[in-house]
C-alpha cells in the first residue's frame, strides 16, 4: 500500500498522455456498452411472467395470411387457454412514412385479460376505450413523442388495408412491451375493410392458465387445425418476437464482430500508451533495482499503473453512455427503430472488467521485459 | 518547406509505436468499410433493378405488391390503353421457410404470367428448366437457392397443401429478383385460393407514353391503381438498408474519436522526442507555419497508411453473400458485401481526416518550440 502515491504520480507524470488515453479507451467502450445493450434490446424482450403464459397463433405460410376468425371459437376450448383475442398488425403510415411504429387492431372485450401487465393511467381511460369503438390506446413513451393527449384524433392512413382509421386516444399505457404501441379495435377494423378482406385475422393472442400449459396449447392448437385450409403455427410471444429478430438477418454476429474488433483497437491504444511509458522510464526502472525493488513489484505496479487508467477510460465510457441514453429520446432520434436503450449496471460493471482484463495484457509483456532487464543494460539503455 | 521524405523517414524510424498507431487506425477503416460493403451492396440490389420503359401497377395507396390485390378484369383494361405494348398479370405471396441455417424468414413468390419474363431480358435460367404450366413446379434464384432449406434443383418444398418441385435456377444480376421464387400463376393462385392480382407489370412504347399512361391510371376512376416506375418502385426499398447505414456511420465515428485520440498521442511523442531537430529545423530558417504543415503531414501520412491497410483488411468480406429482411415487402432479401473502389477510396480519406485531425494539437506545439531551451535541452 505505501507505493501508493507513487503509482499515482507515475500515472499522471504524462498528464497529457494519460487524458488521451483515458478518452481513447472511454469512447471505445462507450461504443462497446452502446452494441451489447442494442443487441439485448433486440434479442431480450422484457420477459414478465405474463408473457410467459401469452401463446401467438398465426398462419402457417406466413404473416401476410389470415386465418378465418372462426378459429378463435375453437382455440378457447382447447384445455387450458383462458382467454384468446384476435389481433391484426394494420402497418399503414401516421402522417409520415418515418414515424414508424406498431399499429395493432385487437378484440378490446378480453384486451386487459391476455395483456395484465398492460397498465392504463386510470380505470376511467380504460372505460372510455372498452365503451367507444373507435377508442384506442397508446404506449406512454409513444405517446410522448407525438405530443399526444387524451381525446386527441389520430388518423392512420392504410397500406395492408384500403382503408383510413381514425380513432380517437382514450388513454396511455405502459408495462410489458406496451410503451411504444397503439391498440384499436379489432371490430372497428373489421367494419372497414372491404368484405373480401373481413373476418380473417392475422394473429390470435391466447392466453394460458399457467405456464405450464403452454407447451400442450401450442401442440394441440396446431394439430386442430392441420389439415384444414389455413394450417397455423403457434409459439411463445417470446418465441415470436425472436422471430422477427433472426429475420432481421445475423444481427447477433454483425455486433459481436465489430465489438472484437473494437476491443482489440482499445488493447492496442493501451500497449502503446504504455509501451511508451515504460520506454521513457527505463532507466528509472534501474534505479529503482538497484534501490532493491523486486522484478515483480515493479512488474505489480507497473500493471496497476495501467489498470488504473483503462478502468478509469472504460468505466467513463460505460457511465456517459448510461446517462446519455436516458438523456435521449431514443425514439424521437432513431424514428421509432430502437425505442430506447438502457445501459444496466451490469454492462457498466463489464466495461469494467473488460478494461481491467484489456490492461493487464496489453502492460504485462513490456513491463514483464523491463522488470527483467539487466540494471546495467538499462542504465545504458537510458545513457542512448 | 521541409521535404516530405523527412516525415516518411520519421515514421518508419519509430516502428512499432507507428505500426501500433497505424494499425489501430486501419481497424477503425476497416470496421467502416465493412459495414458501408454490406449496405452498398444491400442498396445496389435495388438500385439496379428495373427497366425504365417497364410501369408496376398496384392497387392505390398499398405501396408494395405484397399489400396489393386488385380485380383481374383490370388487366384487359389496361392492355388496350395507348401506349401500352404487352402486359403480365401477377400475383405475390409471401411463405415463412427456414434458412439453411436453421431460423425461418419470409420468403417471396411470384406467380408469373407468359409475358413475365419477355418483360425482363436481365433473367437467365442457368440450370435446369422452366416450369410447365399446370403442374406445381417452381424456378427458384440461385441466390434463394443457396441460402434457404430445400430449395435446391429436383428438391422439393411444401406450400399450402401441395409439394412445389423445383425444375430450374435462375439468376437476376443481383437485382431485387434474385430474392425470390417464380412459378406459375394460376398454379400460385389456385393453391392460396386468391383469383386476383397482386402487380400487373406494363411495358410501355417509349418515355412519353410512360408519363402520359402514369397520369391516365391515376385518373381513371375505375381502376383504383398506382402506377409506379418499376425502376423508382425498387429504389424508393433502398430505405432497407438505413438502420445499417446509421449503424455504420455512429460505430465509424465514435472509433475514428477514439483512433484521434490514439493518433495525438503518438504525434505528441513524436514531436517531444524531436525537439532538438524541431529546433534546429527552425535555427536553419524553416518558419513556423512550414513545421506546423511538417507535422499535419506526417499525421496524415500516417493516417493514409492506415487507411490503405484497414482496406486491405476488409478486402475479403467483398463478395460475401447474406440476406436481411426487407420490411417493405416483408420479405428476405439477398445481397452481397460490395467493395468498390469508391468506397475504399472514401476508408483512406476518412483515414486521412482522422490523421489531420489527430495532428494538429502536435503540430501546433512543435512549432512553438522556443529554439534556445531546446536546443541546449538532453531531449
């Protein structure tokens, strides 16, 4: 402990160098935090005990099928599904094709029985919208960043569909994955549209008793409808919502390749800073021996020199990108493509150790040289 | 001036201090490059797409074929307006079928009519044979081919109830079409069960009687159509790759950040390392500002010879073949990493911007050396 100060001094000896540093280092992982929580947000649904008893049947072709809303009928005897809405993604344009969001008609009667974690403001919103059918709802974080209020006239304009719908907000809601989407009603829709296009929706949400359930609601849904003109396929809202990730193409490599590559840019930025530091100091290094100064103190000091100011740079980076995306209205910013990014402690607490892990290789070989070095030789090195 | 062969031969005397700095700029192009090949070549499949005298008619406001259904009365409409020279009546569906890696994505039918492929001379049949009407075969793109389960020539495919075989591969000239799987159209529509039209596509008899056709379907009340450019329609999907485009643009930026402050670094070193030379540089008449450029230089040489290896380092993610989903149509879209020289030519500049950059604080203080103190100074 009494090198105490002395490894401080040493680590700002160079104040400029170790700033540099501390920046160079502090942006890399800064980009590295930014890639694994963008990759989490994508991959990692918010996975409430709720979504893990919510089942999806759509299609077995594909999502642009429907299936004959008559199905519904038939999905709530199946043994233990509790409740089931039908649901249609109406996809369509609001004002402007960049502000993208999810647009979803479901049945409002069973709405608040397959989505409990869905919380409305105030019990008398949720009224308004059970009452009024051409009520809708809409995510809190959504509606910030339209500005939105209760009451307000929201005109989606339709692409799937040949037609225009326009609802009116009953209320906001939050919890789950409701923040950034807007509910209508799955029957006003259905009035709509042309009468070749009714009565067929694209999804249904079931709801199970228990988790437990799940596995035999998805076989046994399935197999009813097998044979029939539009066979379905049926998963975990988990399940689905990965789904639509993997068609996004190899996400999960893109992100992971170019953050190797970016930590190996921070070890490189490391060795250097201290490859020239140590350089600088070799001949101290020798007095140092020759005062007694073990190789492996020397070695221990020199690393915790490092480790100081990788871990500094790393934990800076990891915190600024913390509180800039809280800062941010990620949504407004990225129109609606990544609603919002939270840097957990945990991936501060990785930067961290990343740094640490980053410092310790990249000092260990020169340092490991210098420590080892002949006090004669460094002497001379010095006298060059 | 001092001659730029004394920068050169100041940077190849500090090997690996300047290798270090070289290198983790190169990194830093070579992610840019990278990332900007795959969204080139994801927007290249669009822009390439399309003959100028060829009109996609779809049903009004849906934007895509995949949203667009419409009377097949319509087409015998159409096909004796003025103007018009031959037209196909398709239909568009789209299947979820795994990849052959595993995961499912969606993929895009088209039921085609005769004069489907007299429309578009850029499709060849490379191997096997076309499909014969009546029987449920299929032409598939060989990009398609390789990248999804099954579907590969004498393989065979479930859709709907029916097993579709696949007779023959196609290649589209990495247009938007070689994303996808042809078969007939009445077959396509018997077997979904939709006697419609997703597109007709129109070739017109020249540039005036395009403009002029695009305005008389617009205004005629019966047909409820747009009618889009098939050039226009493909480019307006280029919007496909602009997540990737922003992506690669915020990782770009901040590592060149990072990469300036790696660059500064080693140029401060640098220049205190020189001080005697700066300062007899000086006492042999050379002024300021000549030091300043001196070292800019340097810098961007620097930063140059890590441009010219950070290409050198993506060089072989060119060509690479991969797919995303394309969220207009809602379906998979095949494309490849496309490296031209442009774009490597853009890595070195953005190499040299972060060298220039990254030097001229250094610069800045070599040219302020005070001439006397350095001079008598060990340094």
């Amino acid at each position: 402990m009494k090198f105490v100060s002395f490894v401080l001094r040493n680590t700002f000896r160079n104040r400029r160098r170790t700033v540099l540093t501390v920046l160079s280092i502090g942006m890399s992982l800064f980009l590295i935090c930014t890639l694994r929580t963008l990759l989490e947000a994508l991959e990692n649904p918010p996975a409430t005990p709720e979504s893990a008893r919510r089942v999806l049947t759509r299609h077995a072709t594909g999502l642009a099928n429907n299936m004959p809303v008559a199905y519904k009928e038939r999905i709530l005897k199946v043994p233990g599904v509790e409740f089931a809405v039908s649901n249609q993604w109406f996809g369509g344009e609001y004002i402007d094709p960049a502000n993208f969001f999810a647009r979803f008609a479901v049945d409002a009667d069973h709405f608040f029985d397959v989505y409990p974690d869905y919380q409305v403001e105030s019990p008398e919103q949720r009224e308004t919208f059970l009452k009024n059918r051409t009520a809708s709802l809409a995510g809190k974080r959504l509606a910030k960043r339209f500005d939105w209020k209760v009451g307000q006239t929201i005109t989606l304009k339709g692409d799937i569909f040949p037609v225009d719908v326009e609802t009116r907000i009953a209320g906001f809601l939050e919890g789950g994955n409701s923040d950034d989407s807007f509910y209508f009603h799955w029957d006003y829709l259905n009035e709509l549209i042309p009468k070749e296009m009714a009565d067929r929706p694209g999804t249904f949400v079931i709801r199970a008793g228990s988790s437990d359930d799940v596995p035999a609601i998805v076989d046994s849904v399935d197999s009813m409808f097998q044979n029939s003109a539009a066979p379905t396929k049926t998963e975990t809202e988990g399940a689905f919502i990965l789904g639509f990730v993997s068609m996004m193409g190899n996400v999960r490599f893109l992100i992971t390749s170019i953050s190797t590559v970016v930590l190996f840019t921070v070890v490189l930025v490391a060795a250097n800073t201290m490859a020239m530091s140590i350089r600088e100091r070799t001949g101290e290094i020798a007095i140092l021996k020759t005062l007694g100064f073990t190789p492996g103190l020397i070695l221990t000091m020199t690393i915790v020199e490092s480790a100081l100011i990788a871990v500094t740079g790393g934990l800076l980076g990891a915190l600024a990108g913390r509180y800039l995306y809280r800062g941010l209205d990620m949504g407004a910013v990225t129109q609606g493509f990544v609603p919002f990014l939270d840097v957990r402690w945990e991936t501060v607490g990785f930067a961290g150790a990343v740094s640490l892990a980053v410092a310790v290789i990249s000092t260990f070989f020169p340092a490991l040289n210098v420590s080892r070095m002949p006090i004669a030789v460094a002497l001379r090195r010095r006298a060059q | 001036m001092i001659p730029i062969k004394y920068n050169i031969r100041s940077v190849v005397v500090r090997r690996m201090g300047t290798a270090m700095t070289v290198f983790g700029v190169a990194l830093t192009v070579a992610v840019f490059v990278s990332i900007l090949a795959m969204v080139r070549g994801l927007q290249s499949t669009y822009v390439d797409t399309g003959n100028p005298l060829n009109l996609i008619l779809i049903r009004r406001g849906s934007q895509t074929e995949t949203n667009s259904f419409f009377d097949r009365d319509v087409k015998k409409i159409v096909e004796t307006m003025d103007g018009v020279e031959a037209a196909a009546g398709e239909i568009v569906v789209i299947i979820n079928h795994p990849r052959v890696t595993g995961e499912t994505s969606n993929v895009m039918i088209r039921g085609i009519s005769e004069n489907s492929m007299a429309l578009r001379p850029g499709i060849q049949l490379v191997e096997g044979q076309m499909f014969k009407p009546g029987l449920r075969e299929m032409v598939v793109s060989r990009s398609i081919s390789e990248r999804f389960k099954d579907t590969g020539l004498g393989e065979s495919i479930r859709i709907g109830r029916s097993d579709w075989k696949v007779v023959g591969i196609f290649d589209a000239a990495r247009t938007a079409y070689d994303s996808e799987i042809w078969a007939d159209y009445n077959e396509v529509a018997q077997e979904f069960e939709r006697p419609i039209y997703s597109s007709i596509l129109l070739r017109t008899s020249g540039e005036d009687a395009t403009a002029d056709l695009q305005k008389r379907i617009a205004d005629d009340r019966r047909l409820k159509l747009d009618a889009v450019g098939e050039r226009e329609y493909f480019e307006k999907q280029t919007s496909t790759g602009d997540a990737i485009k922003i992506l690669a643009y915020f990782v770009a930026v901040i590592m060149a950040i990072g990469s300036c402050f790696a660059v500064m670094n080693t140029m401060y070193a640098a220049t205190s390392r020189r001080t005697r030379e700066i300062a007899t540089l000086r006492v042999l008449g050379f002024r300021r500002w000549s030091i300043l450029v001196s070292f800019v230089l340097e810098s961007i040489v620097l930063g140059i010879v890590g441009g010219i290896v950070g290409c050198l380092l993506a060089l072989p993610v060119h060509g690479i073949s991969t797919g995303t989903t394309n969220f207009t149509s809602f379906s998979e879209v095949v494309f490849q990493f496309r490296i031209t020289p442009e774009l490597m030519a853009e890595g070195i500049l953005f190499a040299a911007i972060m060298g220039g950059i990254g030097g001229l604080l250094p610069a800045r203080l070599a040219s302020r050396v005070p001439i006397v103190r350095a001079l008598r100074s060990d340094g």
